[in-house]
C-alpha cells in the first residue's frame, strides 16, 4: 500500500496493524492485495479495495458529523462510508472506510474533536460518546472490522488462520484507593466512640487497637479474599493466561488522594504480601496527576523505591487521562503499559477493542511503545445510581455480554473491582459486589461464555 500524505500513511499502517496484526507485517503478499483509496488508482494487483472518505483526514476542526442511526455492513456498524461490498472482476469494492472508521475510535480521536466536552472531573463523558449515542458501545467493532477483513481475505483465496473464539488473556485489576479505614487516628478514634455509644457494633476498642496495629481485622483489609478468589481462576486457566495486577497510589495532594502514605509501615507491609502472592504491582496514578500529567515520573519513582522493583504498568485513578496525549507522560516515566481506557460512567469498549495495542499518537501521528489495554469493565460503572444503575442480575449479565464479546472476538478480559467494594461488612448491608465478582470469577472457571471447558472436549 502507499500513500503520498506520509503522516496519513503512518495511521493507516498503525490500522492495518491493528486489524490483521502479525498477518499484516509479516505477509508482504497480502499487502499488495489490498488497496486503501479507490478502485481507479489501485494497483494491478490488489483485490481488495477500501473506499477511503477524507472527512476524518482533511478534519479541519469541530466535532466530526456524524448521521444516526449509523449504516451497517454485514451487520456491523460503519461511522464513514457506505455500507456497500461488490465483487467487480474478482475484486471486492469496499464502500464502508473501516480504516477511518477504526483510526476514529482507536485513538479518541472525538475526545480531541472539541476538548470542552468533559464531566466535573476532566474526563470526556460515556454517555456523550458516539459509541454510546450510536448504541455499539457493548461491541469491539474494531475487533469485527479485523474479522471482516480476513474474512474478505479468505473470499479471495488467502489462506488466513481463524481466530479462536476464546480470551486470550485475563487481567484480575485492583485499584487500591482505600486499602484501610482504620489506619489513621481520626477515623479510628470516630467509629470507637460511635461503637462505645451504639452497643452490638462490634468491640468498640477494635479500630484504635487496629489504628495502633495491635489488631489485624480492618474491614477494608480483604486481601486475603481476593487472592483466594483471584487464584482459584489462575488454577484453571493458567498463570500464562491469567494475571494478577495491584495499583498502588503514591501521591497528589487533592481531595480524592491522599488515603494513605506509600511509606507507611502498613502499605508496605501490604505490598510485600501481594507481590508474595505473585500479583504485579502497577503505578495508581493520582487523580492530581490527571490534571498534572507532569508529576507522573515523581510518583512512578517513588513507587520503584518502595517496591525495590520496575513499574511498568499504569492506571489512572478516577480513569482521569484527561488527554489523548497525556500518555506520553507515561512514556517519560518508563511506564510500558497502561489499563486505564474505559468509561467510568458505562462499561463497554471505549476504544472500540478488546485486544491490547502499541498507542498512536493523533497529534503527532506517530506509533509510540506504550501498549494500551483497554478496560473490559469497572465494578462502580455497574451499580453506581449516577452511572448505569444496575441491580444484581442486571449488572452480572452485562458484564458476562461484554466477555462473551471478547472471547467472540479473542481479546483481552480487564477486569476492575476495588478491595473497597469487596468488603464483607459491604455484602452484609446489601452490596452486591463482594457476591458478583466471586459469581464472574466461578463462571469464568467453570465454563468460558459459549464455550465449554477445555478439559470437556472442544
């Protein structure tokens, strides 16, 4: 393929990357069979010709138009285009541009199309999205495009491997934004005089005696749980295939931080446990870094001190990468891969994928060595009254929709629950959390969605 606008070259290529992966870089046949313009500028060659609209290459700023209800080809949604596919002298005529349409989602290219559209904290909102407007959110349409395309492939004749319908890997994530409620003196000394003032709480001395470490039994404090029920997956799955990740917080000095110090005694007693568990430990990322990006490298390196180890991996608390191009802050902390990108008002495809991929940058137009991960689904997203406001069922069948579209499409599981909702003294005042991850946990051991065990016999 080739374009004479090098910067547009280089989002193309990152696309294609994307969408055929490995097929793409490596078979240099298959490249000349597929042609990114229109049918009367192809080379001899190619047999398969992808209309290219330049309403999102010539953008000259404004939010990109966009037509709703949105076409779809072969039943998949199509945001530039037609949705039109013709077999003219052995070669297919694409009219849906699933290259633009791909670029568009891939790098939040609408958070950038205008830059005031964010909620209270800086975030560009779910519910504004065009995933969500367009009502494909619940669908890694990138993922269907790249499914697309081979399948076209192979309707010319190239040999091309399917991709097995089953998670590539799964990624048990745990923001630890409140690892305690009793480790400071204020708080332990309220609820020991609450509980000496409102007899059959509890012991009332129990938070002082866990605030002076004397006692080990702070509600918050269900690390324990989460191991067991985290490696209950590993055992059936496979470490290779399933893996742990802690986020610690190090700094920010605003409201929603500052919970604890990553030199206290505890913290570092906390992380040694999790590390012993085999668990990564991954930068949390403060909500004042969100609106700094700059102090990131600060707070990644205090972490390293703690950890006496490489931090490589990164989300952000409150989700608040506010900017497309505030990644390239991780990218100066040595930060290689980052599990922040979902919504934190809907759970869905926020990239329009499922599988981890090398981030381009929209501004610069250039491929950069930072692999994003996106987020398959937060815990808070689910029953959170000014999010989407699920009960019990509700909030396990979509979350159990959003992994069988996954494995459908062979991406990646990354899944979000706090030890803060975890929390026994939660599920007993009628939280559901606690009950639905050990539920997601169960079924993803027991029988992947739409498929049954390997052990059973595929």
């Amino acid at each position: 393929m080739h374009d004479p606008d090098s910067g547009v070259s280089k989002c193309i290529e990152f696309v294609l990357t994307v969408l055929l992966g490995s097929d793409w870089l490596e078979n240099e046949d298959l490249r000349k069979l597929i042609h990114y313009g229109d049918a009367e500028t192809c080379p001899i060659g190619a047999r398969i010709i992808i209309r290219r609209v330049d309403t999102l290459w010539q953008y000259e700023g404004g939010p990109v138009p966009f037509e709703l209800p949105l076409e779809k080809l072969e039943g998949v949604p199509v945001l530039f285009g037609e949705a039109t596919l013709e077999n003219k002298a052995g070669k297919l005529l694409v009219g849906a541009d699933i290259i633009a349409s791909s670029y568009f989602l891939l790098t939040r290219f609408e958070e950038i199309t205008p830059r005031e559209l964010r909620d209270p904290h800086g975030r560009f909102p779910g519910d504004e999205s065009l995933p969500y407007r367009a009502g494909f959110l619940d669908r890694p349409i990138v993922d269907e495009y790249g499914n697309l395309l081979r399948s076209w492939l192979k309707r010319i004749g190239v040999a091309l491997e399917d991709r097995p319908k089953e998670a590539r890997k799964v990624y048990l994530t745990h923001d630890v934004d409140i690892p305690y409620r009793w480790h400071k003196f204020t708080p332990a000394r309220r609820e020991s005089v609450w509980r000496f003032k409102h007899p059959g709480n509890g012991p009332f001395m129990d938070p002082m005696l866990n605030f002076l470490g004397w006692k080990q039994n702070d509600p918050e404090d269900c690390f324990d749980w989460m191991i067991e029920q985290d490696a209950k997956l590993q055992q059936a799955w496979g470490r290779d295939r399933v893996e742990v990740i802690y986020f610690i917080l190090t700094g920010g000095t605003v409201l929603p931080d500052g919970n604890y110090s990553i030199k206290s005694r505890l913290i570092k007693r906390l992380i040694k446990k999790l590390i012993r568990s085999g668990a990564a430990i991954g930068l949390h990322t403060s909500y004042e870094a969100g609106q700094r990006p700059e102090i990131i490298e600060n707070e990644a390196n205090r972490l390293r001190e703690v950890c006496e180890e490489e931090i490589t991996l990164n989300r952000h608390h409150y989700l608040s990468c506010r900017e497309p191009e505030d990644f390239e802050y991780l990218l100066k902390a040595g930060i290689a891969h980052d599990f922040t990108m979902g919504y934190p008002d809907v759970a869905g495809f926020r990239l329009g994928t499922s599988r981890a991929f090398s981030w381009f940058d929209p501004v610069q137009k250039r491929q950069t060595e930072l692999t994003v991960h996106p987020m398959t689904v937060m815990e808070v997203s689910l029953n959170l009254k000014t999010y989407m406001g699920f009960n019990y069922e509700e909030a396990y069948a979509h979350t159990m929709h959003l992994i069988d579209q996954t494995r459908r499409c062979n991406g990646d599981l990354n899944l979000l629950w706090h030890n803060s909702n975890l929390t026994p003294d939660l599920a007993e005042a009628g939280g559901y959390h606690r009950n639905l991850y050990e539920r997601i946990l169960n079924a993803l051991a027991n029988k992947e969605p739409g498929m049954e065990r390997a052990e059973g016999g595929r």
